[in-house]
C-alpha cells in the first residue's frame, strides 16, 4: 500500500510542478509540496508520542508526510488549472 502512495506522490507532484505557470509558479508549486509533506510528518510524529493511547501510532512520521504531499500535490494541480486567463 505505501508504494501505491509512493507512486501517487511522485506523478501528482511532477504533474503539478509542470501545470505551474513560469518558474516562479513551478517553484511555489515544489514550496507548497514540501510545505505540505513536513506538515504531514509532524502530525504523524506528534501522533506517535507519549505511552499508552496517546502513543497508539507509533512510526508513522513517513507515511503521513507522503499522503499529506499527495494532498499537496492536488492543491498545487487545482490552483494552477482554476485561475481565470486573462
């Protein structure tokens, strides 16, 4: 399953990194990705802390820094494609 995700990580955020307009839009665009996956990380980090029920997911840093860079990746794809051409 996580390769699924892995996979999805990679081709969401190459197609939003190439739907950016210019390289400031692509930049931004690789910005809110990884801004997203540290995101992702830290809850998935924050989860696994402390004993008994509050540490009840322990090791799952990478796979919510993965799905939360996918969730990244989608925001990135929809804000390029919905902005008004003028």
């Amino acid at each position: 399953m996580a390769g699924i995700w892995l996979v999805a990580l990679l081709l969401g955020s190459g197609f939003a990194i190439s739907t950016g307009r210019e390289v400031q839009g692509k930049v931004l665009n690789v910005v809110i990705i990884l801004g997203c996956m540290g995101a992702g990380a830290g809850v998935g980090f924050a989860m696994g802390l402390g004993r008994g029920n509050l540490g009840s997911v322990p090791h799952e840093a990478m796979p919510f820094a993965i799905i939360f860079g996918v969730l990244g990746a989608m925001v990135c794809v929809a804000k390029d494609t919905l902005v008004t051409k003028e």
